[in-house]
C-alpha cells in the first residue's frame, strides 16, 4: 500500500512539475509574440507593449503626462506602459512607471528603458551618484570648507546635512574620499603649505636638524611627522584614494612651526 501511495505521490509532482514548465514556455513565447516587457514591482508584475502589439482591452492615453495612477500612456518611444505613482518631489510633478521616474514636464522625454534605481530621478543609485557626480553641491562644497576649517569628516556632515549620528558616519566615511571633495581641501593645504613657505628643501633640513639634536626630541618630532604626513612624503598614515592626510587640520598646520635649535657652549638647547 506504501509503495502504491508512493508512485501516486510521485507521478504527481511530475505532473505539476511540467505543467509549471509547461506556463513558463507558453509564457516566453507569449511575450516575444506580442512584443512585450514585464518587470516585477513590489510582487507584481508589470507589462510594457510595443505600440502595434498592444491587447485590444487597454486603451492608452497619447500624452503620457495627463496619466494618473493605473493610467495606460503612450511614451516617447513608441511604447504603451501604465502610470505606477504620481508624486511631488521638489515642488515638481513625477510620474513613475515599471522602468523609471520622470518628471511632468514639457521638455521631459519618457522612455521605457529599465532603470536601476525605478524611483529616483535620472535612474541611479543614490551610491552610484555619489560616486559618479563631478561637480559639488552646495552642501558638499560647504562640507568641505568645513573639513578644512578644522571641522572633522563626521562633525562638518552633522553640521551640514542635519541627519543622524549612524547615517553620518557612514555618508561622512563616503564623502570624503570623493575626489571632488578632496579636490577642494588639497586645494586649501597647498594655500596653507605655501605661506608657510613649507617644501620638501624645508623638511628634509628640518629633519636633518632634529636627529642632529639628539634629545629633548620628541616633541620636536611629532610635530614635524605631523608635517612630513600632511605634505604627502610619509604615505603610511593617508587613508583615501588621491593624497588627503586626513589626521590633522589646517588649523593645526597654521600652528605648526619649524622646531628651532640654538647652540650654546658646543651644546644643543632647545
């Protein structure tokens, strides 16, 4: 009797196993038939249509920008997509699809490109922007003067952006390896190095005075590793990808002084 309950279960779930392969096939063949697109929205899925291949119970809207939610619109591209949201973003009108957002506009062209971000504007990650924007924002150009300010990455992104302290230190942690960030606190350091008429000649005889000193060094020392690693000669300390020593400020280099050494009697005062 268990061994027949066990063919039965068995022929069973071959049954419903090809029949599942079976919706699957008739499904692709389907969409090349029709010439269709089908994205999954939050569990659902959604379609896009060629303009000569739509079904004949979907009536479609010309001007995709008087579409409201659950509206079937003609886009730019001569494709028949449903109108999914309908917001206000920035005192402007979007309208979101299965592939994208746009905003409602005259000179805005909608497509059915699949975007990787359906939501935002422009269709990239907010990473991906961050990371491939050229030019600084307001905000970010006012973090960096920040920074070079004497302002720590995590306090200047508190200050700036009114956000939380976990966002902060992560958002911080990204934007200061930004090479346009960067580009404008490097920019201040040359500023700073030169009117303190600090180069490699200068350090370099620094360095040469204070071994020569043999004691009371250290804190000559440490100070003067603080300029070798801000001016970019010691790399052990430089944690981003384009040069910025970010252990000390500007303000500390305001501070910082060429170590004198006086010599009285054959010996080394400090």
């Amino acid at each position: 009797m268990g061994s027949t309950w066990n063919k039965v279960n068995e022929t069973v779930y071959y049954i419903l196993w090809f029949f599942k392969k079976g919706v699957l096939v008739l499904s692709y063949y389907i969409r090349i038939f029709f010439n269709m697109r089908d994205y999954i929205v939050k569990g659902r899925t959604h379609y896009v249509y060629d303009l000569d291949e739509v079904p004949d119970d979907i009536s479609y809207l010309k001007d995709w920008r008087d579409g409201r939610v659950g509206d079937w619109v003609l886009s730019d591209d001569e494709c028949v997509i449903q109108i999914l949201r309908r917001s206000s973003w920035s005192n402007k009108d979007v309208a979101g699809t299965c592939t994208g957002t746009f905003t409602i506009q005259p000179k805005t062209q909608m497509d059915t490109i699949r975007r990787k971000d359906i939501y935002s504007l422009g269709g990239g990650t907010w990473y991906s922007k961050l990371n491939e924007r050229e030019k600084l924002t307001p905000s970010e150009r006012l973090f960096a003067k920040r920074v070079t300010s004497g302002d720590t990455p995590l306090a200047a992104y508190m200050k700036v952006f009114n956000t939380s302290l976990s966002r902060a230190k992560r958002m911080s942690a990204l934007l200061i390896k930004q090479e346009r960030v960067q580009k404008i606190v490097d920019e201040k350091l040359e500023d700073v190095f030169k009117k303190r008429n600090i180069d490699l000649e200068f350090l370099v005889g620094a360095a040469q005075d204070v071994v020569s000193g043999g004691k009371n060094d250290s804190d000559r020392l440490n100070a003067l590793k603080m300029l070798w690693d801000a001016y970019g000669v010691v790399k052990s300390q430089k944690v981003t990808h384009v040069g910025l020593f970010q252990g000390h400020t500007v303000n500390q280099l305001e501070e910082a002084k060429r170590p004198e050494v006086k010599e009285i009697g054959g010996q080394i005062e400090d």
